[in-house]
C-alpha cells in the first residue's frame, strides 16, 4: 500500500495522531505498526517544542504537514515524530511505541536480550529499531524519501472521527486511512479495538492534556504508562527547550 498523502497529515493534530493508531513507519528494511502517539501542539502547548517558536530546532515542525522531525531526547534517543496541520502551526505527533513486523532480525541482533514486544516499545527504542538519526529530520513520509507512513491495510469508508475528548473511543486496529481523502475509516465490527487516551508522559507542563491516544490491551505500549492516570517519567515527548 502507498503511503498516506500530505492531506492526511494537514488536519489538526488531534485528528491526526489517533489516526496514526494501526498504520505502519517504515525505514529501510524494518517496519513498525503503530500503538502509541501524543499529539503536540503549537506556540498554543507549552509542552511543544514549538511553543517558543520556530527556533533553529523546531523550525520544521513549522513547515509543511508528512515531514518527519527527529530529535535528541536525554542526549541518547533520537524521537520521531511526524508534522500536522498547515504550515506555521508548529504541531506534530510523536510515535511512542509500537510492533516490529518487518525486518524483525535486523533489530534483535542490536538487541538480543529484549522480548519481541519491547523492541520498538518506548520511543527510544522505537527510533532506534527504525534506525532514525538527525539526517531524516525535514524529510517526507509520504513518499520519495527513506522514512514512509501508510496504511496496514485498505481502505474502509468514513464515518465516525476519535476527539481528544474521548476516554476511549472505537477505531480498526490495522485498517487504511485513505491516501486519496484525509479523512479516517469506519470501524468494521471484526476489526474493532480500544483506543484510549490520557495525559502525556514525561513533561512537566500541560501535563493534563488527555493528548496521548493508543491500543488499549496491546503488548507494545510503553508498560504502566497504558493506565490513564499513570504519569510516568521515561524519555519525554516534545518537551519545550
């Protein structure tokens, strides 16, 4: 399947980010379908990276939507996350967790010890199984680049779109969301899941915004952190600096 299109990408970003929910990253030989995201915001979320600005550091998250932007986190994780919303909004969701499905090998041999469900779990771990680095930050994921994100599977009709509001709302697991229309699918009743959102992990501002979304149940998420009270610590997300 292709990638999804920059308009996939140019919505809000908490549309976007529990949209990604199921999809799958690519780079290189390994693949990653997605478990957990958090939504950032702009210079509106003092949680962001882009709440300053656009600094010589965050300057691509106020570029163009389906852009990866890749940052150190700790001095030791490079983070990926992907840009949302119209350029000059600063937004962008990180990918936090999610399960290796293609070049699996390529990762244990970095990792032999780690269970297969903790190779991308985290974010650190994720950019490192993807082999992420600095040099992919401004790059598309929608197409002609090394990093791509795209559907696990076809497409099904629209109906139905999660808000940052809901405590757990109803979305495929491993279903399309259309390259040709940005908008999400409707949920077939054999592939139904439970995504559920909460607080952001990791930061030390904003940190009641229920702008983490994920698969409730699944293996992959980042451990403790699938309960919606847990505000545990772990590599931040976009945190402002």
């Amino acid at each position: 399947m292709p990638p999804f299109a920059a308009a996939f990408y140019d919505r809000p970003v908490l549309a976007v980010a529990p949209d990604l929910l199921g999809a799958t990253v690519r780079h290189g030989p390994v693949a990653v379908r997605i478990t957990e995201v958090e939504a950032y915001g702009g210079r509106d979320d003092p949680a962001s990276h882009a709440y300053g600005g656009p600094t010589p550091r965050a300057a691509v998250m106020f570029g163009p939507p389906g852009c990866a932007y890749v940052y150190l986190s700790y001095g030791v994780h490079w983070c990926l996350n992907v840009v949302c919303g119209p350029v000059g909004e600063g937004s962008a969701v990180l990918i936090r967790a999610g399960e290796v499905t293609a070049g699996r090998e390529a990762v244990r041999d970095r990792w032999p010890s780690l269970a297969l469900r903790d190779l991308a779990r985290g974010p650190g771990r994720l950019g490192r199984a993807l082999g992420v680095g600095p040099t992919l930050t401004g790059t598309p994921v929608t197409g002609g680049g090394p990093l791509s994100v795209g559907p696990a599977r076809p497409p099904l009709p629209l109906d139905r779109r999660p808000t940052a509001s809901d405590d757990a709302v109803l979305v495929p697991t491993s279903s399309s969301r259309g390259t040709s229309s940005p908008g999400p699918p409707s949920p077939r009743r054999d592939q139904l899941t439970r995504v559920r959102s909460g607080p952001r992990v990791g930061i030390r501002t904003a940190v009641d915004r229920p702008w983490r979304f994920w698969l409730a149940g699944d293996e992959t998420v980042s451990g403790a952190r699938q309960s919606r009270a847990t505000r545990g610590s772990g590599p931040a997300g976009l945190l402002r600096g």
